[in-house]
C-alpha cells in the first residue's frame, strides 16, 4: 500500500509506504538470514587480522633491508655501471621529452601529467528517510528532494522516484581524460611507470592568460564553458578544468620544474623495482629533495598507520559479526521492552569483550612466528577484558 503526497513544488515531494509489523516467526527468519552474514564477517576478520600482521612485518623487514643495502648517488646525470643492479637513492628535477597538449582547448604544458576534467549541470536526487510505527504498521516517509549540481559523472535520471521535470541527459558531448608523458627523466635515469604513477599531487591549472578557443565556448575564471549564459547555466551544460601534475620545465606561469625523490633499482639508465628478499617491492618516490633517512623514515610511518587502520577494520568486522550472531537473542525477547534493552546492552557488552579479545590474540598469533615475546604479551592481554567481564558479575551468579 502507497499513499502519495505531493508539496506542490515540482522539487520536492513525499512518499509514505506502509507495510504489515512483522510476525515473530518473519523476524526470526530475517535474524537467521543475518546470522549467516554475521559468521562470514566473523571469520573474515580473522583473515583480515592475520595477514595484516604479517603484511606489517614483512614491510617493516623489507624497508630494514632496503636502508641498510640504498646507494646515494653522486650525481644524476651520469650512469655509474657500478650500481647496476643496486637499490639507489636520488633527488632531482623531472624532466620530460614534449610539453602536453589539448588541441580541442589549446592548452599546454611541460608536466607529466595533464587532466581534463569535465562536469556536466545536471538534476541530482536527495532521499531523507524515516520509518514510525501507526496502526499496527510499519510506515516509511520518504522525502524526496531535487537540485541542479555540476557533476563529473552523469546521473542517470531514470533511477529517480519522479523523472519527469527533473531529466539529464544520457551522455555527456566532451569527455574527461589524463594525458600521461611517454618518457618522464630525473637527470639521465628514465623512471618506471610505478614511479610515474606516483606522480598524483595534481592541482588546478589557471587559464587566466588562455582566450576562448571557439566560439560556442565561454572562458570564465578557471573554466571553459559550454554554455549560453555560464552565470545562469542549464541541464546539460558542460565545464571543462584542467588539472596537472609533476611540472617538468621552467614555465612563466607555474614556475620551476618538480623535484622529487626516488629510491629504485638501477637497470641501465631506467629506475625499476627492486624486490627484496621477504618478497616485497620498494619503488619510492616522494616530492621534494629528502635524504635516505627520511624517505624510510616516511615509509615506516606509513606502514604503521596501514597495520592500526587495518587492525580497527579487522576489530569492527568482528564486533559487527558477533552482533549479528546473537542478535536471535535479542529477538526472543523482543515482546518485553525492559528484558529487551538489558539483553541488548548485555549483548553489546558482550561483543566488544569478545572482539577485543579475539582480536588481540589472532594478532599475537600472527606475530607468533617473527616476535615470540610480543605475542605471549598480546596473548596475556587478551584474557584481561574476560576477566574484567567477569569481575562484574556478582557472586552468586559466578557459583
């Protein structure tokens, strides 16, 4: 059943749908459904925790070795045949053999990387929701709101709950795009295309000494625009920025080339990636002119905030899956609101002793084979949340 109702403005309206309070024997079949996705998560997590700490610890052997065996070079415009072979370290100016061009907008630029970046004005759907017990039923009010944005992506206009008034269209007459370099150089070694790809720092290019290049395009500010009136665009019209990356010449308008950092291996005059002997890839580039130390030094805080963002996703994926897993408790005693919220905190509470304790000693067990001393501490810890469990609970319902 529907009941439809509408504002009076064809930007906003409101549906209301209703549907019958779910029996017992429905809700106990939907908790069941989620009992199974609860135990995938569950064990999910303890992969996810595993393997982190030895990713973790193979990372951190892998940048020990890489800083005990890197190279610092002399110079960067001569190939020593002695590094052949060798992990090495140099800072550097980028350099690239032709500027990039965009013909259809005429801009160029001597960097490694150009992006055009195009956004059509197009009708956007926003969906607030609220659901409310009446009459025995489960309703569901569903405001349903419209505005014009520019967007990178079309949106598809037929997903909307009202398509009409509010249609885009299918496609978009220009297309985005990133230009890379062929050949991008510090000094005279040519970089891999890992290294290029960590080329990413891009920032908006100012078109303020650019003129319109035809006549059905509008330069305002930092955009092209194809549109009659930019101030007061419609659906359909289109922007076009440009971004770059890495520049690679002297230019009046940007500046000084790049410099960056890399540590790679030496093959020829190329810089690739050097693996190590825990199975790892170093091929590290890093903006401006860093000495050794440093670079590793960023690389080892890097690793570290991986493995905690890892270790709070793997400790969220199992306190979600124990939930779910006794969540059938919860629904046995759903019919009585205050043994309900107790068993519901109690089930809370119950999760997170659970997934804390889990957790610390599947990454103890992870940490078994490398730091043995670390995880019987990680092991010991884990026992403390139970015990603080346990200390709560009177004594009588300990006998």
């Amino acid at each position: 059943f529907q009941q439809f109702s509408d504002t009076g403005s064809r930007k906003e309206h409101v549906k209301i749908t209703s549907e019958p309070k779910p029996g017992f024997l429905e809700r106990l079949s939907e908790t069941s459904g989620g009992m199974l996705i609860g135990l995938v998560t569950f064990l999910l997590a303890f992969y996810l925790l595993f393997t982190n700490e030895g990713r973790a610890l193979r990372t951190a052997k892998s940048l020990d070795e890489g800083l005990s065996l890197v190279v610092p070079l002399n110079s960067i415009h001569s190939i020593s045949q002695q590094n052949e072979g060798r992990l090495v370290h140099l800072a550097g100016a980028l350099s690239t053999s032709k500027p990039l061009f965009d013909p259809s907008y005429g801009v160029s630029i001597q960097a490694v990387k150009l992006k055009r970046n195009v956004e059509m004005y197009q009708w956007v759907e926003h969906e607030d929701s609220k659901e409310y017990e009446e009459n025995g039923e489960i309703k569901k009010e569903t405001r349903y709101s419209y505005d014009t944005e520019w967007k990178s992506e079309v949106v598809n206009s037929r997903n909307f709950d009202r398509e009409i008034g509010h249609k885009n269209p299918s496609a978009m007459a220009v297309e985005s795009f990133t230009a890379v370099s062929p050949n991008v150089q510090v000094g005279s070694f040519v970089l891999s295309k890992g290294l290029v790809d960590k080329i990413d720092d891009f920032k908006q290019l100012s078109l303020s000494h650019l003129e319109d290049p035809h006549a059905d395009v509008t330069r305002r500010g930092d955009y092209f625009y194809h549109s009659d009136n930019p101030r007061r665009p419609e659906v359909g019209d289109l922007r076009v920025s440009f971004f770059y990356a890495g520049v690679s010449g002297d230019d009046p308008h940007l500046g000084s080339a790049a410099k960056v950092t890399v540590i790679a291996r030496q093959r020829g005059d190329q810089l690739v990636p050097y693996h190590t002997k825990f199975g790892d890839v170093l091929e590290i580039l890093y903006p401006g002119d860093l000495s050794v130390e440093e670079v590793f030094q960023k690389e080892q805080e890097s690793n570290t905030m991986k493995t905690w963002a890892l270790r709070g996703a793997g400790w969220l994926s199992m306190f979600v899956g124990i939930s779910l897993m006794t969540r059938i408790l919860h629904t046995l005693v759903d019919w009585f609101p205050v043994v309900r919220d107790l068993v519901n905190i109690g089930l809370k509470a119950f999760a997170v002793c659970a997934a804390t304790s889990l957790s610390l000693l599947t990454i103890s067990v992870g940490w078994l084979f490398y730091r043995p001393l670390w995880a019987l501490l990680l092991a010991l810890l884990s026992i403390v949340p139970i015990l603080l469990a346990r200390s709560r609970v009177p004594p009588k319902k300990q006998q």
